[in-house]
C-alpha cells in the first residue's frame, strides 16, 4: 500500500537522522558564533556529514545505486568521532580533526565512484544540495498562518520539493501546491468569497465513506471553481506543481464505540446556526477525539497522493476527508463520480477500513511522512530538510484548548518532530474554531506567519545554501 513501511523509516532514520542533527547543531551554533570557524571549514564539514549518512543516491540513468554499504565502516567511524568531538569541546573541537575528516572522506568517495555504477555530477548533486518538505499540520483555523511562512520562503528562494498536510494545513498546503512559483492570489480570493454558510450546512446528505457528523463540507461548492484542471476536470494531486501528501485517518470497523446516528448528532444541539461552533460544543469535540486517541491501533495513517492507488485523488476530496472531525464537520463523496468511488473503494479494501477522517487523529504534523517520502526517492534526491509547521502546539494563552494541544502532541506530535529539522510554533494564531475568518483576519494571520517564521530564515538560508564540494586526492602513481 505504502512504498515504505515503518520498519524501513526506523531503520534508515537510525542510519541517516544522527548526521542530519548534527549538522543542523552545527550550523545553528556557527550562525551564532561566526568567528569560531570559517565558512570553508563549516562547509567542509557539513560535505563530511553529509556523505557519511549518504544510502541510495540516483544516477543520471535515472537507477538509485545503494551506497549505504560500501560506506557503512565509514560512516560509523564519522559518527562515533564527530559525536565524541561535540561532546568533548563542540565544533572548535572537530575542526581539529577537519583535515583528517576530509581526507577519509574523499577515499571514501573515491571508494564508491569506483565499485559503484554512480557517475562523479549525481554524487555531488546528492551530497551538496537539499531539498525542502514543508509538513503542515493541523488546528483548525488556527492554520491561516502558513500562507505567511509559505511567502516567506517564496521570498528568500526556498521553493519545496514536496509538501505534506494534515487537515487545516491540506487546505493551506493546496494553494501552495497549485504551482511551483507561489501565487497567494487564489486563496485570497476565496477568503474574500466564502462564508460560513456556503462552507458548512448541517448535515443534509448521506455517508458513503465519511463518517456522519452534524456539519457537512462543501468544498466543492465553495472551491471548485479554483482548483480545475484546464481540461475543465476537477484538479488532482497528480496535477499539482508541487507534489503533495494529504493525511487522512483510516477508521476501522473496531474504532467506532457508537452507531452512525450518534455521530451524525453529536453537536446537534449545541451548534450555534448563525456563527459556528459553541463552547459546549467544543467541549464535547475534545471528548470524541479523546476517544478516537484512546484506539490508537484500530486507526489506520493514509497518505493520500502516496498511498497506492491515490496519486489521482481529487485534490478538494484528499483535503475534505483529512478536515473531517469525527461528529463535526462530514466529508463525503456522494456524487456521481465513478472514477473516485473506484479509488475510494479500493482504498478501504487495501487499509481494510470503514471510513476515512481527520488526519490528526493519527498524524498531526505529518513530517515523517515528509521525511520518508523525500528520502525513499519521491522527488529525486535524498538529502533533505524537513520544515514541519504546528499551529496547534500546546499554547497556555489559550487554555480552552490546552488539554487536545496536549492530548495531540502526545499521541502523535512529539514523535513527528524527531523528523523536522526546523519545528516551528507560532506565538499568535487565529482561534482554531474561526474556520472562514474574513478577509482582513486573513491578512492578520499572515503577517503573524511571517513574523514567526522570521528568526528561522537565517538557518534555513544557510541549510538550503549549496555547500562546495571537497577537493580531490592525489592519486599515487
């Protein structure tokens, strides 16, 4: 179903992760400290640890050569010296065993350019350039936010690779993905355009493969006017000029505590009509996805775009289905419309599911799935960075929400962020129930997105930055 599995991820997390931390330390301390090394040195480092965590590196026939053997002493030996050199005396400390560090690499290189069917240009291309995957999480309105960052990295020339999303960062993550350059103008005009009764309707038609909920989603109705295809078809992930992982909740027969008609009236009464959601019923969404949480096992992550079979989904359907809080807000797919059904059904035969639902439930900040996608070959080249946004990170300013940030970052969150390079938090979001915020609150959240990304960009910058490559040995005659 999935092109990696768990025990693939663990495995070369464990074998390529203690180089990307220890590059990402290194770096974060030189930009502080400058003068403790020159950027030649820092390059040549970052050349040494970059190589050392290298596994499968593709060619210019387009074959991904395996590496991870031929260079596993090697890189054993960097770790082992480089970990004991931090902690001995930090970076001053490993720039003493530098000329060392680089000579043992290039015999390394050396090594593999000559046992391996690998051309010099796709090794270095591997080696000295990253790629970015920006994971989007989710938090409900809370997530206006990430248009702001996503404009800041437009501006400093970081263009992603690859995006994930998870529910409110799906919704952000799709105006993002709609072209390689970034172009806010569409999502400003559909804030501009909606409002929450072209959005939401209490729940009017039947289920098919969501889960019953007293609100249903109208993405279709509300966006399909800006996500065609020139064909004039709805726009698919497969279409998308960014390529991009939607993280949906596969919901097993042994999850679900309650009937169908529980679900569909859970907030019945508690919903304000003319302005949305009400403290009561904020209350009692914290308790239905407290009980979700609880059955961790009969939950089911779906990537949709990766997961096999979905590379076409429909690009509003992928970010309905991972929006859809279970007794709130219903996705469904009830048009007709043979060819999704077909995708759809084959899913839940493949993930032996029932429905399909909010991607929080499983992954909040999806950045491994960012992290293992990038890495596995989706997008080319390995060497990644993994940007992971959280609008939803536990916030004591809002202490209404306080126990579901909490309840979030342990069930899932904190073992996300072992995959980001960059974790970033926000100081000030838009309250998570403001769903369709007006147009100047729109603009206010932005600006916040860029405000708290604004600290980062140094690092980002220089992480992004090509590195030079290390000379050449001399070749004993």
């Amino acid at each position: 179903m999935n092109r990696f599995s768990i025990a693939d991820t663990d495995r070369l997390a464990e074998r390529r992760r203690p180089f990307d931390r220890l590059e990402s330390r290194i770096v974060r301390k030189w930009l502080a400290k400058p003068e403790m090394a020159t950027r030649e040195q820092v390059e040549q480092l970052r050349y040494v640890l970059s190589f050392a965590k290298l596994t499968q590196v593709r060619n210019r026939d387009g074959v991904d050569v395996y590496v991870g053997g031929i260079n596993a002493l090697h890189a054993l030996h960097m770790q082992e010296v480089i970990e004991q050199r931090m902690a001995d005396g930090g970076v001053k400390s490993v720039l003493k065993s530098l000329d060392e560090l680089v000579i043992r690499t290039a015999r390394a290189r050396r090594a593999a350019l000559d046992h391996l069917p690998l051309d010099r240009d796709s090794l270095e291309e591997e080696v000295t350039t990253r790629v970015l995957a920006v994971a989007s999480g989710g938090g409900g309105g809370s997530g206006y936010v990430y248009p702001g960052v996503y404009e800041s990295l437009e501006r400093n020339g970081m263009q992603p690779s690859l995006m994930t999303g998870t529910s409110i960062g799906s919704l952000m993550a799709m105006f993002r993905c709609r072209f390689a350059r970034y172009d806010p103008a569409p999502m400003i005009a559909a804030a501009r355009s909606l409002a929450w009764t072209k959005v939401f309707r209490v729940m009017e038609a039947n289920s098919r493969y969501g889960l019953p909920a007293t609100l249903r989603l109208y993405l279709q109705h509300a966006l399909g006017h800006l996500f065609r295809h020139p064909e004039g078809r709805a726009l698919r992930l497969s279409d998308l000029g960014i390529p991009l992982y939607v993280v949906a909740t596969g919901i097993t027969v042994d999850a679900l505590k309650h009937d169908v008609d529980y679900y569909e009236n859970f907030i019945n009464r508690d919903l304000k009509r003319s302005s949305g959601f009400s403290v009561r019923s904020i209350v009692k969404t914290v308790g239905i996805l407290r009980e979700f949480l609880s059955q961790r096992d009969a939950l089911r992550t779906v990537a949709l775009g990766r997961a096999e079979g979905t590379e076409d989904f429909d690009v509003l359907d992928a970010a309905g289905f991972s929006a859809a809080i279970p007794g709130v807000i219903h996705y469904d797919v009830v048009r007709d419309d043979p060819r999704m059904h077909r995708i759809l059904d084959n899913l839940y035969a493949d993930f032996g599911i029932s429905r399909l639902g909010e991607g929080g439930m499983v992954s909040n900040v999806p950045s491994r799935i960012a992290w293992e996608s990038v890495v596995s070959g989706d997008v080319g080249r390995r060497n990644v960075l993994v940007l992971a946004l959280d609008c939803f990170a536990p916030n004591r300013r809002s202490l209404a929400w306080l126990p579901l940030q909490q309840l979030v970052r342990s069930a899932n969150v904190d073992k996300e962020r072992a995959f980001a390079d960059c974790y970033l938090t926000f100081k000030r979001v838009p309250s998570p129930v403001n769903l369709v915020p007006t147009l100047k609150g729109v603009f206010q959240a932005m600006r916040w997105g860029r405000e708290s990304v604004a600290p980062e960009l140094p690092y980002l910058k220089e992480m992004m930055r090509p590195i030079a490559v290390i000379p050449e040995l001399a070749r004993q005659k």
